[in-house]
C-alpha cells in the first residue's frame, strides 16, 4: 500500500477525532457551574451535574465514529462528502454557540432558540450520513436523544426562572 492510500484512510479518523476532541474541549471551556448557574431554579429530575461530562465523551466519541464511517464510505471528492463535512462542521459551531449562550451570556432564553437549531442540525446529520452509512446515521441517535432531553430541560429553566 502506498504513502498515499495510507494518509487517505488515517485522514477522516484524525480529523474526526480531532474535530469531535475539539468541540468537547471548547464546550467544557465555556461551561462553567458558578453562582449564577447554582442559583438557577432547576428541575428536580435534572441529572446530576457529573452525569453531563461522562454523557458528552460518549456522545462526541460516537459522534466522531459517525463522522469517519459517514466520511470514508461517501464517495471520493463527492458532493455528498462535502455536505457531510460542511453539517459536521455547522453542527459542531450550534453544539458551542449553545454552551456559549446559556453559560456565558447566561441566556437560557437564547440557549432554548438555539438548541432547536442544534436539534435540526442533528437530524439533518442523521439524513445525510444514512446515505453514505447506516451505522454512521445510528450512532448519531444518542446525540439527538440527549439534546432533545437537553432541550426540554432548558425550556424547564426558562420555565421555572420565568426567563
């Protein structure tokens, strides 16, 4: 096998795992459980805050396996390839700017707007990887089942601090 085949399977594994790696660490960046966030009123079936770290790294590891399969099995140069990583990308800008949102500018008013853009994004990922890879599509299914309880949760925070 050639330099060249070899650098072409390593380089949707690398980039996705580095893009995924990178999404989680500036995510976590932008996080942070101060007081503002402790004097929130929040749901009493709300998770507890550790559950949030262990949940993510299993959802951006399947997200990043999802991005390989859904990358390497697309057709070379194709138009389905670049759309695929143009809806990683866009995905993983909403994914940031939601964190941004609630824990930064503290708007979970905002936060709750923009986690309807993060979900669409999610499934419009799930439609496109599909045609490429069916596993691909599938393990993007807890992204979506989290973001949607995500989702609920922070309309219950806008609900209950009358945001």
């Amino acid at each position: 096998m050639s330099a060249k085949a070899t650098h072409g399977r390593w380089r949707p594994m690398v980039t996705a795992a580095l893009a995924a790696t990178g999404v989680a660490a500036v995510g976590a960046l932008t996080t942070e459980l101060g007081p503002w966030y402790y004097n929130l009123a929040l749901p009493g079936w709300k998770p507890p805050d550790w559950l949030f770290g262990p949940a993510w790294t299993l959802i951006f590891g399947l997200a990043a396996i999802s991005g390989y399969l859904s990358w390497s099995r697309a057709p070379r140069n194709d138009v389905l390839q670049a759309r695929i990583i143009a809806l990683f990308a866009i995905n993983a800008l909403l994914n940031i700017a939601w964190s941004v949102l609630f824990f930064r500018l503290h708007r979970p008013d905002w936060a709750l707007l923009e986690v309807i853009l993060l979900w669409l994004s999610i499934v419009a990922l799930m439609v496109m990887t599909y045609r490429s890879s069916r596993l691909a599509s599938l393990l993007l299914l807890p992204y979506l089942l989290w973001v949607s309880f995500a989702g609920v949760l922070n309309y219950s925070i806008v609900r209950l601090n009358g945001l």
